[in-house]
C-alpha cells in the first residue's frame, strides 16, 4: 500500500513538472525564418474621364511609382511583398466604364503582373497584386495574384466576400484556394471585406494556411477608432495564423499568430517589414495540455455538425433585416457615387457658397434620391438640416449670407492692379467696365456651414487619403519623392519645421542660382483646385521675383503652361500664383500678399505693349504705393499659413471663375468674374512650389542679398477649402 502511494505521488509530481517546464519553456526556434513586407502606398486612382488609351498611360505612370516600392523592398532582402487592393489604380475608372472596361482591364492587369513582376523577380521575391479582372467565363472578379519568385503567376483568389455594392457588377468566388510553397509554407489570400466575415479566414486556416496575405482598402470590422485594426489582430489570433496587410494610404502591418502586431508600415509608400518563421509563434494552451502550435487542438475541439446555420443562404435573421435595395442597384449607386458624385456634391457646395440656398437645397435633396444609403446621401441629409434652418432665419428678416471678414469690400469694389515689374513705379490700375471683368467680393467662397478639410484630421493624420485631396506632402520622408521635377537648390532640413521632423528650405544665393523649385503635375484636373502651404521667410529677408503657383496644362502637353511671361494667353493654359508683392520697394519685406494671374481676357501692359500678368489686390491703393491697412504683409521668421484657389468658368463666354486667397485661415481676398479658358477640358492640374529670383529680369535687383531663404512645410493641394492645420500643441516659430 505504502508502495502504490509512493509511486502515485511520483507520477502526480512528473506531470506537475511536465506542465510547469511548458509554461516556462521558451517559443520553438525559428526553422525557416523569411522577411515579409507589406506596403501601404499611397492613394494611386485613375481619373473615370479618361479615354481607354489615357486610361493605360495612367495605369502605367501608377506602376512605375509601384516598382519604386517593389525595389524598396528588394534592396531590403525581402523573401515576399503584398501590394493593396486595386493596385493599378483602376477601381473608379471600371465603375465608370463598364461596358469599355472588358476590353481595357484585361490589358491593365496583364502590365501590372508583367512589369511588377519582372520587378520583384530581379530580386527572386513572391509578390502579390489585386485589381479587378474579366475572366473567361466573361465575369469579373475582385482578383488576387500570387506571384512566385520567377515573376510568374503561381496562385489566383478571387474575392468570396464583396460588398452588398462590389457584388453588383462583381461576381462572387466560389472557394478558399491554398498554395504550398517550399519556403514560406501554405500561402492563403483574402481582400478587404473578406476578413469582416471571419468564416474566411477560418476556412483558409482549415485548409493548412500559414500565412494569410491581405491586400485591402480597409480593416476587418464595420465600426469607430480602432475596431478595425483589432478585428484583424483577432482573425490572426483565433486562427493561429500570420496575418500580411496591405493597405493604401495607411495600416499596413505584420501581425503573427499570437495576435501581436510586429511591424507597421509609416508613411505614403512605406513598407511594414518583418522576419518571421511562418511556421512558428503558435504555442497555446491551458494547465493541462499545452502545444507548441494551438491548430492541433483548436481545429479538433471544433464541432462542425453544430455549426450548419453557416452554410444555410436564408438564415432565419433576414427576415428580420429586409434590404431594399437589389445588390445590381447598389452597384450601380456605387459607381456613380466614387465618381460623378463627388463632383455632384461639390456642385451642390458650390451653391451654398454662392449664396443660393434654395437651389442648394434642391440639388441636395436630388443627390439623397439619386445616392441612397452612400456617404452623399449622410452628408446631404446634414447639409439640409442646416440649410433649411438657414432658410427660415433668413425668412424671419435675416439676411441668410454670411458675415463679411474684416478687411474685405461689402460692397464690391472692383480694383485689379497689374503688377507689371516692367511698367515703372507709377503703373496705374486697370479700368474695369461695369459687369466685364474681374471684381472683388467680400463673401467667402467656403460656406460656412461645412467644416475646412484639415478639421477633419489633427495634424494632418492621413489628410492626404481624403477622396478630395489631390496631393499632400509633409516632407516625413526626408526627401523630395513626391514631386514629379525638382530644380535648383532645394534642402531637407530638421531646423524648426512647421511640424513634424522634417521641412523644406530654398535657398536663394547671389551669383550661384536663382533659389529652387518642385513641380507636381496631377492629371487630368479639377475645375476647381485649393492649395496650402506653410512659408517661412528668413530673418533678414527682402524680396523675390516669383513663389508659388497653380496652373491649368493641356492633357497633351503638361508644359503648356510655362514659359509665358510677356505673351497673351491663347487658351492653351491659365495660371495664378500667391506672391509677395515689393511695390518697388515702399513694402516692407517680403512685400504685399497678392495673386498673380494669366488668364483669357487680361489686357497687355500699356508701355511694353506685353502680357506680364495682372496682380489681385485686396481693394486698396494701386501698384507702386506701400500697402494700405486692407492689405497682409507677412512676418519674417515666423511659420504662416498660405491658402489660394482657381476655380474655372462653367462654359466658354462665359465670366463666372474664381480665385482666392487666405493668410493664417483669414480671407484676404476674392476675385469673381473671371474667364480663365475656353476649352471646357483644360483644368487645374500642376502646383508649382518655388522661390524664384536672382535673375536678370528680377526687378528687384537692388535689395539683392548675398542669400535669402524661404522654408516650406505641409502642403496640400484638393478640390475643395483645406484650412490651417488643426493641432493642439504650440508649432515652432
């Protein structure tokens, strides 16, 4: 008896210890350890206007800023890279040509899995790229790729999980494919709503996926803050799986098996990069039976006999939640809402800012019948809550407009001064016939009733996503990547950026250049384009002959708006810039805040019998007199917010465009009346950040120094009113 307890208490002690040496024992050692990098590139979109051979020319300007990325990854000695969803940029573009898209959209992807291919096989890397594709049978589907280290396609996965909206013109997947490989172990794809459903990844999991590569536009939750990055942390959790995101715009990151995230991508482009065993990381259990990978038991605790409601198409909880809309219509809603209906509701804006409520309310109410259930028909719906408020107040014996800034004309002077550097100091201003030309007005093109864009996004966190922003950089990246041209001397510096670590300083020094200059092109355009910028200008600063600036280029010819001065604009281009104006010394450095613009009906000046522009002034004294209390001279040495727009006429004779100009969120002032083209096709499309001076024709040559320094920091160019940035903390000087 004695003996049997003995040997009882022996056993009970080695399971004791056989547990405790689990929980204390170290994670199994890295056995095939590979680097797996998820990008998270910026906003790449096709414009829906273009032609099928526009179309592809923009397909291949986006992969050729893609293969930057794969490059990246490359130099970095990665084993694997997942793009996001709609890698060429085709999304919009399909949405509006369906009926084109069967013939162009076979062509698109046949380039993205050439050139990106080829890419990624120079440095013998797996890739994966997703767009929507047409099939064989003649369907499309929202497709992933998997491409193997020779560039080759060696997997396929189309989408088992679309939208209520996608699934209109998209057809469903019908399975869950899993691809063995001998290095990164069973490979499974999932995109973007996949993962809300959490059956997905499930059955990926059952299937002996290690990893999951998800190329998305999205998380894996429908909800506020961070859900949807938790939801994915989940889905790798509850599956044991290593989870691969890559997000445009921003979230890409690695999550392993145990649910932690090991590595987030930063930035427009940046690459979450980690080196990871896709085998490994999955040990689990409780006090009585642990496992150095948790599949083992968590897929044989399952008890799929209780679980048929999961394949039953009509569960009992429809009938609770009735849909009215067909998912062909939502389809079609979609569409039109990611493309004509951005512009719809810009147009709808556009009223209120005109002072026409009644028309706006009812093209917004038009939009929440053509657009229901989408984010237009949300955003609509508040805008009339606040309109028909308006409309009563007004009624009751308000007036109904909004106030008019300081500093502005209430009644509507009409003063447009050249600032012809070659006219002399006593160039007088320009007569304006009454209802011809340009005026200036005291009514602010924003409508109050809508928030500025930066509002939307303290500090400027992920602005440069917004479907309205055109271009933004905040120069994080430590260099000039964005920008299409840069010329000159242009510097990265840390030196008391606007905010952030890093800003951009053009220095302009005599006898050695004439300061520098970064174009960025964003064809085709907008008819209607804001830009801001933060300036600094050097403590001892004077003046400069040329600074920022917007223009209108022909499709054809992206240069047709340069390399004017002097000639009459010939409806090839139009252009406006935000300058400091010196009136021939009388202002204080840097000069008088005006803008400076070519467009269709502008007059010659006198003299020279040239077109050098015509300079708008807030109302107050002409050109060659020291600017009046009206009028902004910037600080030196000091972090200011610039703000200036173009909006075009709606048809050829007609007058009715637009342009404006704020300094720290303030109007200063607006133009109206003014016919910028007569080619309906010719839009905003190049932001031409410069400080320019030193030259020849510089006329301020003797205030010249021996070098001068402007420093610009957060810019953003979009389609509608962007505001200062919003933060809570005090921004360097």
């Amino acid at each position: 008896m004695n003996i049997k307890m003995r040997l009882g208490r022996l056993v009970s002690l080695l399971l004791i210890f056989r547990v405790l040496v689990s929980f204390g024992a170290p994670g199994v050692s890295p056995t095939n350890t590979v680097r797996i990098a998820a990008a998270q590139a910026a906003r790449r979109v096709v414009d829906f206007r273009l032609r099928p051979a526009e179309a592809l020319a923009a397909v291949e300007n986006n992969l050729a800023e893609l293969e930057r990325i794969v490059e990246r990854a490359g130099q970095a000695k990665c084993d694997a890279l997942v793009l996001p969803e709609d890698t060429p940029g085709m999304l919009n573009w399909v949405g509006a040509n369906e009926t084109l898209a069967k013939d162009v959209l076979p062509q698109a992807v046949k380039r993205m899995r050439e050139r990106l291919g080829a890419a990624a096989a120079r440095h013998k890397m797996y890739l994966v790229v997703c767009s929507d594709f047409t099939e064989a049978d003649g369907a499309t589907y929202n497709t992933a790729f998997l491409l193997g280290r020779a560039g080759r396609e060696i997997g396929r996965y189309h989408k088992v999980c679309p939208t209520w909206s996608e699934a209109g013109v998209r057809q469903r997947g019908s399975s869950f494919p899993v691809f063995p490989t001998p290095d990164l172990g069973t490979i499974g794809m999932l995109i973007c709503y996949d993962l809300v459903v959490p059956e997905t990844a499930r059955c990926l999991a059952l299937a002996g996926a290690d990893i999951i590569f998800f190329p998305t536009m999205g998380g894996a939750a429908i909800g506020d803050d961070d859900l949807g990055v938790q939801a994915l942390r989940v889905r790798a959790a509850e599956n044991f799986i290593w989870l691969v995101v890559a997000q445009r715009g921003g979230g890409a990151m690695i999550i392993s098996p145990q649910g932690r995230i090991v590595a987030q991508a930063d930035g427009p482009d940046g690459l979450a990069i980690a080196d990871i065993d896709p085998r490994g990381q999955r040990q689990g259990g409780d006090a009585l039976n642990w496992q150095t990978d948790m599949r083992a038991r968590l897929f044989r605790e399952r008890n799929p006999e209780a679980f048929r409601i999961l394949t039953d198409t009509n569960p009992p909880v429809l009938a609770k939640v009735p849909i009215d809309l067909t998912r062909q219509e939502s389809g079609r809603i979609m569409a039109r809402a990611l493309t004509v209906g951005e512009e719809e509701f810009k147009q709808a804006n556009d009223l209120i800012g005109g002072g026409k409520t009644n028309d706006a309310i009812s093209a917004f109410e038009r939009l929440r019948q053509e657009y229901p259930a989408t984010w237009i028909d949300r955003q609509s719906q508040e805008r009339l809550a606040q309109l028909q408020g308006v409309s009563k107040k007004s009624i009751a014996g308000g007036t109904g407009d909004p106030p008019v800034p300081s500093g502005d004309s209430p009644d509507g002077t009409v003063t447009v001064s050249s600032t012809n550097p070659h006219a002399g100091p006593v160039a007088a201003a320009h007569a304006i016939p009454a209802g011809g030309s340009p005026t200036v007005t005291g009514r602010p093109l924003v409508p109050p009733i809508s928030s500025d864009l930066a509002a939307k996004y303290p500090g400027d966190a992920g602005i440069a996503n917004d479907p309205d922003v055109l271009f933004a950089d905040n120069f994080e990246s430590g260099d000039m990547g964005k920008w299409d041209q840069q010329r000159g001397r242009v510097v990265m510096t840390e030196d008391k950026p606007n905010s952030g670590r890093w800003c951009a300083q053009m220095p302009m020094e005599r006898g050695q250049n004439h300061g520098g200059d970064a174009i960025k092109w964003f064809m085709p355009g907008a008819d209607a384009v804001y830009a801001r910028f933060y300036a600094k200008f050097s403590p001892d600063y004077q003046y400069n002959h040329h600074f920022v600036w917007l223009g209108a280029n022909q499709r054809t010819n992206k240069w047709s708006a340069f390399g004017k001065a002097g000639l009459k604009p010939d409806g090839t281009y139009y252009s406006t810039g935000m300058e400091p104006w010196f009136a021939w010394g009388r202002n204080p450095p840097p000069g008088e805040v005006n803008l400076y613009a070519y467009y269709l009906d502008m007059e010659p000046e006198r003299k020279m019998d040239k077109y050098w522009g015509d300079g708008f002034f807030p109302p107050g004294p002409g050109q060659g007199t020291a600017a009046g209390a009206a009028r902004v001279i910037p600080a030196l040495n000091r972090w200011q917010c610039w703000e200036f727009m173009i909006q075009a006429n709606t048809a050829p004779d007609k007058a009715d465009g637009k342009q404006a100009m704020w300094v720290e969120g303030k109007l200063v002032g607006e133009f109206t009346g003014i016919r910028w083209r007569n080619d309906m096709d010719l839009k905003v499309n190049c932001f031409w950040l410069q400080h320019y001076g030193y030259d020849e024709g510089d006329p301020t040559k003797q205030y010249w120094k021996d070098s001068q320094s402007v420093w610009f920091d957060d810019v953003v160019a979009a389609r509608r009113y962007i505001g200062p940035m919003k933060r809570s903390f005090r921004r360097n000087l």
